[in-house]
C-alpha cells in the first residue's frame, strides 16, 4: 500500500542508530519522506541481510519501501558509527531497552550508543532518543554525551518517543496519532520537530514529560486489555459473554473498542517492560502505581488461565499431546518478545504435556523443534488445541479435517477465531475463555430474587 508522502518542513541528513522494529522502519519511513538516512546497525548477520536490500524482520510494506530508499540512494546501511554520524544533523538512538528483573529497563544499550555518537560527532548534533525510556534518561544521556564528545562539540538530547504498533509500523509512521518532541530548549526541540511534515499532530514539551507520555500511554493500553481480561472472568463466572459484554462496552464512545479485546493477555517487547517501568519509576520515588500494577498480576492470570482451562478440561496435563496455533505475540509481526503463546507453549511442557506449534510467520529459536509445517500437521494426534495468535488463516481452518486429524476434541480458542457453531457441529468441544452457558439456578438469578422478595418475606 503507497502512503501518503506529505513533505517535512525541511529535508535532513538522518542518523539512525539500531535498525530493529522501530530504527528501520524510522530509517526507511524518514528516507521516503525525502531525508538522505544512514542506519547503523552492529549486527553483522542483520546488517549483510539489509546490505543485500532486504528486511531482517517481518513488517508489511517495509521490503519495499528498504528498496525504494536504497535505490534512490537516500537510504544505506552501515556497521560503524563513525561513517553515519559526523554528516548527520539529527542522530535518533532506537536501541533496545530491555526489562531487568527489577521491572526497570537494562539502558546499557542505549548508554553505549550515546556515548558512540558524541564521541563520533565532529560538530554540533541533536540526538533524539526513540527507545521507550524512563523519565529522566534523556537528561541522564545528555550528561554522558557531553563527556563523551569531543572539545567544542555541542550535543543537544531531546525525546522523540515511539508509539508504532508492530504488523503496521508503516503505516502508524505515515499516520501517527502524534508525534511527541520533549526539550528543554525551543532549538533542540524544532530540529527535531522539523523532519516531520507539519501537518502531523506535534506535541511539543519538556523531556521528562515527553518520556512518560509514552509509558502512560502503553500502561493504559495494558489497563484497557487487562479489565477487559477481568470482565471476561467474571463472564465465565456470571454465565455471560465477554465479546458481547466488551463489543457493548466498547461501543461507548468515551471508551472505544481498540484494546478492549479478551484473550491470553498482552505480550510482545513493550506493554509489560513499559508497565514494569512505570511502575517501578513509581516505587523508586516512593509513588505507588496500583491500576498499573493491578493490570500486570491480571496479565499473568490471563495466561496461566488457558492452561487452567485446558487441564481441568482434559482432567490432567500428564502425558498429553497439545497443539499450540500461533506462536507470534499477535498476528501480522514474526516478534516472539514475551508472547502469551510462547509461555502457554513452555507451561504445557512443565505441566508433563508434549506440545506441537505451528505459527504462519514467527520461529522462536528455543521451541523450533516443536514446529511443524502447517497447522494440519502440528494438530495431528492431539487431545487438544489452543489458538494461541488470532491469525486471520485460522479463522479459515476446515474445522471437518481438524477434527479428524485429532485424537481429542477439546479446542481452546482463546482469541476467538474460530465460528463455534460450525466447530461443535462437526463434534469439536470448544472452550472459548470469558462465555460460558448461563444456567437458570445460578447464584446470579437467585441472590436478587431474593433481594426483590425480601421487602414481600420481611
Ligand atoms: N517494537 C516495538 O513495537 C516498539 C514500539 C515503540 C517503541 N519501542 C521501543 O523502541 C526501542 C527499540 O525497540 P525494537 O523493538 O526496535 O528493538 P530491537 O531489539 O528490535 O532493535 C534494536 C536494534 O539495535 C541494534 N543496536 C543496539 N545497540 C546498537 C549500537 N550501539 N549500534 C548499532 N546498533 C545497535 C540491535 O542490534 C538491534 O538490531 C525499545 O526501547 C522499545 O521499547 C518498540
């Protein structure tokens, strides 16, 4: 799909440091808006794949737009820093910032590449930082620019936060909700802001302030999937159902439906590093973060909830055979980071199950001797199936050879792809989490009748 190419406010020499899910598509998106980019990158395996014009990672539309920009020669790829950094006027450090055990992020990667690039500016430069930081990092990584760079060059830090949704990362670059510059000066902040076209919503404000925009942000994402999760329990309890009850919630206006979804929780690389972060921002301070925490302990029900579900379903796990469909975090990216899927996957195993995979995309080294070729095959012989990724091939699954290629007949369909009616026809038992059947002598018709028939028993 071609995007619209609106023009930045002014064309720039582009450094991009890190060319994962967020540096490349940053570096190729800047290039098609007309930026000449230089992303550094220090994987040799990634950087030879990028050298021949492709792209490491599964990101629709990011293939093509890699050619277009290497072809019109705006856009290249370089393993040291010193060949990108000394033309460039804005430096963009996307680096990873993964979770530490204390739910702080590990900023070693992110230290090492500031310091990389001041030490390799050879005038004065902007960097602006795209890795997902605490509050307070932007200001921490311009005091270590400073030491870093040579006499009289001048590094100025701002915070340029990334909102992009992997599986449409182009697309998000191309029609942002808004973009968010943090500086602390009117200078540092317009170079920046200045690379992209005016007609983007822009928020300009300090750092700190820009930092925690985007872990507010993603917390209140995981809050909205984590109450729906809450809401989808209580269903089960109640005798309701989670889709009606979330598509009905949903449809309020003031709370919309995206995010509003029940299923397995929320993975991949962010939302739970960027909770933790925020909540353990809190705690550093002595601030204590009971809905974002509140949202984390629901997510870690949510997943063990399937496997739950399963055991009780088939009596014990021991010596089962499971299939597990979908391995990505969510459908449309090839990114394993903390998938739901993939814990579901290893608490089989701990729980005594074999466990057969198979995912259209995503390879996890760690479980690829569980993978089989297509879902047919990775369904075959087992007592039962969880749809862990709601990949759209699964809702077409022939539910007549699922059956048949099973040993059982219980399928968990925990992100709701499948049409349960046509499943149970062929003789499938499907357990879909947050529905279950309501029946008459439940607690929750007999508590208000007793309410209604107090004042008449008083
Ligand atoms: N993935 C997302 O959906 C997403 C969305 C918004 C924000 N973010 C944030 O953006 C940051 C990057 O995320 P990602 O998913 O792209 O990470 P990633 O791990 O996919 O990519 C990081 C890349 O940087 C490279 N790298 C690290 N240090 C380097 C250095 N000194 N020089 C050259 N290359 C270096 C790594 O080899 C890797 O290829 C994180 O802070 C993340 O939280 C991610």
């Amino acid at each position: 799909m071609q995007h619209p190419r609106p023009t930045p406010k002014r064309r720039a020499d582009i450094c991009v440091v890190g060319a994962g899910y967020v540096g490349l598509t940053a570096a190729a998106c800047f290039a098609a808006l007309g930026h000449r980019v230089r992303c550094v990158e220090h994987d040799e395996d990634r950087l030879a794949t990028l050298r021949r014009g492709e792209s490491p990672i599964y990101e629709p539309g990011l293939d093509a737009l890699i050619e277009e920009g290497m072809s019109s020669g705006r856009l290249s790829f370089t393993g040291a820093i010193d060949d990108a950094v000394p033309d460039a006027d804005v430096a963009f450090l996307c680096v990873g910032t993964p979770p530490r055990a204390d739910g702080h992020p590990d900023l070693r990667q992110l230290a090492a590449a500031a310091g990389q690039v001041a030490a390799a500016a050879t005038g004065d430069l902007v960097v602006a930082v795209k890795s997902t930081v605490p509050p307070g990092t932007c200001e921490a990584m311009q005091l270590l620019s400073e030491e870093a760079a040579g006499p009289g060059v001048r590094i100025s830090v701002a915070s340029n936060p990334e909102f992009l949704r992997e599986s449409q990362a182009v697309s998000d670059f191309f029609h942002p909700d808004r973009v968010v510059v943090g500086a602390d000066d009117e200078a540092t902040g317009s170079s920046v802001a200045s690379l992209y076209p005016s007609e983007w919503p822009m928020l300009r404000c300090d750092r700190r302030s820009s930092e925690l925009i985007k872990y507010a942000s993603n917390t209140f994402l995981a809050v909205k999937i984590s109450f729906a999760n809450e809401v989808a329990g209580l269903c089960e309890h109640v005798g309701a159902d989670a889709a009606s009850v979330l598509a009905g919630v949903g449809m309020d206006q003031r709370i919309g439906p995206s995010f509003l979804g029940h299923g397995p929780g929320f993975g991949g690389s962010c939302l739970t590093k960027d909770v933790s972060g925020l909540v353990a921002t809190g705690a550093a301070l002595g601030f204590s973060t009971p809905v974002a925490q509140a949202a984390l302990d629901i997510n870690t029900w949510a997943r063990g909830r399937v496997v739950d579900q399963l055991a009780t379903s088939l009596g014990s796990l021991a010596g089962t055979r499971i299939a597990v469909l979908g391995l990505a975090f969510k459908p449309g990216t090839d990114d394993v980071r903390d998938s739901p899927a993939v814990t579901i996957v290893e608490r089989l195993l701990a729980r005594g199950a074999s466990v057969s995979t198979f995912d259209p995309v995503a390879d996890p080294a760690a479980i690829r001797h569980l993978k089989q070729p297509d879902a047919y095959r990775a369904v075959s012989d087992a007592d039962a199936v969880v749809i862990a990724t709601a990949w759209p091939e699964f809702a077409l699954l022939d539910v007549v050879r699922l059956h048949s290629a099973m040993r059982g007949r219980v399928v968990v369909d925990t992100v709701g792809v499948l049409d349960p009616a046509a499943a149970a026809r062929v003789g499938l038992d499907v357990i879909i989490p947050g529905r279950s059947t309501p029946d008459t002598f439940h607690p929750v018709v007999v508590s208000p009748l007793e309410w209604a028939l107090d004042a008449v028993l008083a």
